[in-house]
C-alpha cells in the first residue's frame, strides 16, 4: 500500500510540474480590425468560412511584434447561435523574420460576431517558434478586455 501511494504521489508531481510556465510574456493590443472574411462554405455564415487578420501589438517588456491570424469556422450549432472555429496564429516579433511563436488551438464564438465576447477567456495551445523561441511549448490564455483591447498571456516552456 506504501508503495502505491509513493508511486500515486509521485506521478501526480510529475504532471503537476509539466504544467508550470518556464516564463511568460504578455502582449496587448487595441480592438481588433474588421478581418478579410472568405465566404467559403454556404452562402452566409457557414462551416468553412475563414477570417485573416494582420495587425500589431506590444510585448510587456515593450517590443513591438506583428501578428497574423488565420480562423476557419469548423461547427455551428444554430440553436445556440455558436460557432467553433479553429485558429493558427503567429507572433512575429521584431522585424518579424527570425523570432516567432506559432499558435493553435479551436474557440467557440457567438454566431453574430468575429471575435470573442468581450471578458471571455480562451486557451490554446502554443506549439512552437522560431529563433529565440525555437522549440517553443506551452499554452495561451487570450481575454477580451471590457475596453475592446485584448490581452494574451504566452506561458512558455
């Protein structure tokens, strides 16, 4: 019995510990611009539809980066007025060639929107990088501020 609560409190450390951050940046940015919308599913709001966005931002530690969004609706429940759409990002930060943090992950939004509902709070994955993020893990939490701005919390591993 000893042996499997070692063996029990030991595998729970373990995972416990994989999901703490080896570091985070935060990166803010105002309201968002309309994006470039594909209508690529049915006529209107559709499975297959996809909204591109390029715009800046700012690191915490004052940085400028640009980022770029690609959002591809994947499943509407009409009665909810809900969509789930699944997104690829990239950070580009500095001249925006050599030091990048990739992102992906699927959301739900409201139906009459193109974003989150503002003071929603969505994770996605962080699922690597380039240059000094090469290698890069770990996860994204993206909140949408009261004010229309947004906030991304990168934690890195």
């Amino acid at each position: 019995m000893r042996f499997i609560n070692l063996f029990t409190a030991t595998l729970m450390t373990f995972f416990a510990s994989q999901a703490i951050a080896e570091s985070t940046i935060v990166v803010t940015h105002p309201a968002i611009p309309a994006p470039t919308f594909l209508d690529l599913g049915k006529t209107g709001q559709s499975i297959g539809d996809i909204r591109i966005w390029h715009f800046p931002a700012k690191a915490d530690n004052g940085g400028d980066l640009m980022t770029d969004w690609i959002m591809t609706t994947t499943g509407i429940v009409e009665n909810k007025k809900i969509e789930y759409r699944i997104m690829n990002a990239v950070f580009s930060f500095g001249d925006g060639t050599k030091d990048q943090i990739t992102i992906q992950g699927i959301g739900q939004y409201s139906s009459l929107k193109e974003a989150l509902d503002e003071s929603a709070v969505t994770r996605r994955a962080i699922t690597g990088g380039t240059g000094k993020f090469a290698n890069s893990i770990g996860w994204v939490e993206t909140m949408h501020l009261k004010d229309g701005s947004w906030k991304h919390t990168l934690y890195l591993k």
